[in-house]
C-alpha cells in the first residue's frame, strides 16, 4: 500500500449518502461523474472519510458480488494509489460493504461509533441512523443490517427480494424540509449537550463529530465540540473539508476547490 501524503497529512475529505445505484439514470450519472472529480480531488488530501450511503445498496454473498458502481470503485482505487487513506463508515444501506472495502483499500472495520485523528482534529465518525430519531420501518431494517441475526436472515433471502426491499427504503432518503430541517438540528443541540456531560470510556476525547443519514447539512457547538451533519451528496453535491483544524462545509459545484496544504 502506497504511504500516505505527508506534505497534506493535515487535511481530510468527508463525504456521505451519495446513494449510488447499481444501474444510474443521467441525473445520477453526473452526480457520480462530480464524486469522481471529488476522488481526484482527494488524491491530494490525506484523509478521505467515506460517512455511509455512499452505494444504495450492498451485500456481500458468498459466490459473487453485484455488478455495478465500477466507475465509482475505481476512482478510489486511485485515491488509495496516490497515498491518501481511506475510511469508510457503513451506513444503513452499505454496512455490507465495510469487509469488501477492507479488503480492496486497506479500510478498518469501523464499529458504527469510532475516533479518527486527522485534519488537526479527533473527529468522531458515525453515520448517523438512529441518533436523533428513529422509526418503526427503519428501525427494523436497521437491525437486520447490523446484527448478526439480521444478516442471516438477509442471506436466506433472494437477492431480488433484498435488493427490492432496499429501494423501497431508498425512497425515505431525501433532503430535509424546513421543518424537519429544524427539528433535526434542535434534537441535535440536544444530543450533543448531552455528550458533553459524559465523560471517559473509549469515546472521550473528541471535539468534532462528522455524521451523514440526515441529508441536510449543519454544525451545533457546545463546550468547545462541534457536530457537523453533511449535506447528502444525493441532495446538494455537498462535503466537508478539514484543514489544519478548521472544518468547512462546501458545495462542489458552486464552491472553489479547496486549498489542501498545510498552513492553508
């Protein structure tokens, strides 16, 4: 595996709920070409985080994986061979990918809350799911993806059967109106008041949390953290960026490329 950039080991891509599907209509196409260009991008940053969604549906069978995302896959290929690390955090819809991404980029299994130093900053990255709200449908899907049970029963199923059910709860993916918009944020604040009285265990440490799920993008301090929720690419083409401890949130196509190096 190629070493990571060192001259740029102070700067961090984030990226979430891109949604990918297996067989892209032209809207999508141009917003898969746009994460493409984003990889390119991130060939020169050192840290490329992968915050869940990224495809809109994964499984891993025994005998064969699904065709599809290879324009995709092989963007991060490139990533991975200009020396950035790569991160990948599962999302509801691509947990699955988490041991195929290990093994094709070198990615850590990622438990759905862990710490990453990087940018300046210990970020803690977690998709999201389940934070702040959580419904009947999604919440059983939910389980099936992430335990172990879940996952046997996936298996038993038809790949049409599961893919089907996937694209349902596809259609639950969407920006955030104005008033989920603040409700999101307002149950956010909350969380995050919360976290900041916990103190100890593994978790402790952190002073920025990155997560992805709501599609709609925003920041909330409390004592001295930050929890930053990025726009789902999906929606807006939206990222976060992490230089030298300074976090931005950008859109890819209405924003200027960001400077990357150090001191920037």
């Amino acid at each position: 595996m190629a070493s990571m950039n060192s001259s740029h080991a102070s700067s961090a891509i984030f990226v979430a709920d891109s949604h990918f599907h297996l067989q892209p209509d032209a809207a999508e196409t141009r917003r898969r070409d746009r994460f493409v260009e984003l990889c390119a991008l991130a060939q020169s940053a050192g840290h490329l985080v992968l915050l869940g969604d990224i495809f809109d549906f994964w499984f891993d069978y025994r005998h064969f994986r699904l065709r599809g995302y290879e324009e995709v896959l092989q963007a991060l290929d490139r990533v991975r061979a200009a020396g950035t690390n790569l991160h990948f955090v599962g999302g509801n819809h691509d947990i699955w990918a988490a041991t195929y991404m290990q093994e094709r980029y070198g990615c850590e299994i990622r438990p759905p809350h862990s710490l990453l130093s990087a940018g300046g900053r210990t970020v803690h990255l977690c998709h999201g799911d389940g934070l702040f709200k959580l419904d009947w449908a999604y919440g059983a899907f939910r389980t099936m993806v992430r335990a172990r049970a879940g996952i046997a029963l996936a298996k038993s199923l038809h790949p049409e059967i599961l893919f089907a059910l996937s694209t349902w709860l596809s259609g639950r993916s969407r920006c955030a109106t104005r008033d989920e918009a603040q409700v999101i944020e307002s149950r956010a604040a909350a969380w995050l008041a919360r976290s900041a009285q916990a103190t100890g265990g593994d978790m402790a440490g952190w002073d920025l949390m990155v997560i992805g799920h709501v599609h709609h993008g925003f920041s909330v301090r409390s004592d001295g953290r930050t929890l930053a929720a990025l726009p789902g690419w999906l929606d807006t083409l939206g990222y976060g960026v992490l230089v030298d401890g300074h976090w931005r949130q950008l859109d890819f196509d209405r924003d200027p490329a960001p400077d990357l190096s150090p001191g920037a």
